[in-house]
C-alpha cells in the first residue's frame, strides 16, 4: 500500500525536518501551477520519472523554468544509461505509488526498487527553500534545500546533482 501524505508527514517529523504546505486545486502543469499556486515562497520545482530501454529508472527533479534535454542527459555520460523516455503510467504508479502528476522527490518513500537514479538540478539546488507535491498535486509543501537530501538518503539514494545548464 502506498503511503499517504500523512505517512509522509509522519516521517517528515521523526526525521526533524520542519516544513509547510499549502492547499490548492489539482496542478497539472507548470503552467497551471504558475497560475493557481498563489505567494509559495522559494524555488518551484518540477520532477519527471524517466527510464531507458535496459529498465533503468530516473528520478530527475529540476527548477520548473529548466528544460530537460533526455539526449543530451543520455549523451553526457554523467548517467550510466541508455537512450532515455518518459517511464510509462502503470509503471510511475507500480515503482513510485503516485499517479501522473504527482511526481515527486517525496515519492521516494514508497520505492523498493533502489537501483532507482536520482537526479537533482544543480540550479535548482541553489534556492533555499524547495515545493513539491506531497504525494498527490492538491498542495505543495516547502522543504529547506538540506532537510530534501537529508530526506533523500534517509532512504538510501545518494543523489546525482547535475548543471542542467551545461548538458
């Protein structure tokens, strides 16, 4: 069963990391969160779930202005992958236990699979306050840059910060 926002926040707590979210309507797009998402302090992040043909799965979280080059990603070998495409559905909902939409770092707390890649914009890395979804686009929740990776290798992932502004 996958874990709800509550389990997230649960977790969030024991690990000591404070942060704050905020609700809204459903976000879709960057665009729509552009829109709807009201005064969020801090960076506004995107994250896309991406495999290659050999089944290996990346987890790449970017600020939402980036634009996310897959060839160039593939070609720059700073990822032992191969060519790269969005990961399907079915499988988003099977590895990360979110539906399309929803994507993010904070789904990590349901992944099994830890060959899984996390990918982390170094741009995006610079803000000192970071919104993602927690676990569902109905809010955004605000995390400080530290208490992100401190999360992240809570669960064992040893992210990869990429310049996406030199790929």
């Amino acid at each position: 069963m996958p874990a709800k926002e509550e389990d997230l926040f649960t977790l969030l707590e024991e690990l000591g990391i404070k942060t704050t979210t905020c609700r809204h309507a459903p976000l879709y797009t960057v665009e729509e969160s552009q829109k709807l998402r009201g005064e969020i302090k801090g960076g506004h992040c995107k994250s896309l779930f991406l495999k290659d043909k050999k089944n290996n799965f990346i987890l790449a979280v970017l600020s939402e202005d980036r634009r996310l080059e897959m060839k160039a990603l593939f070609t720059s070998g700073k990822l032992n992958v191969g060519r790269l495409s969005f990961a399907s559905p079915e499988r988003m909902i099977d590895m990360l236990g979110i539906k399309p939409g929803s994507v993010t770092p904070f789904s990590l707390i349901n992944v099994e699979h830890k060959e899984l890649i996390v990918v982390l914009d170094k741009g995006m890395m610079e803000n000192e306050y970071l919104n993602y979804h927690p676990l569902h686009n109905e809010a955004t929740t605000t995390i400080h840059r530290e208490d992100l990776l401190k999360f992240i290798k809570h669960f064992g992932f040893d992210p990869i910060i990429i310049d996406f502004d030199t790929l």
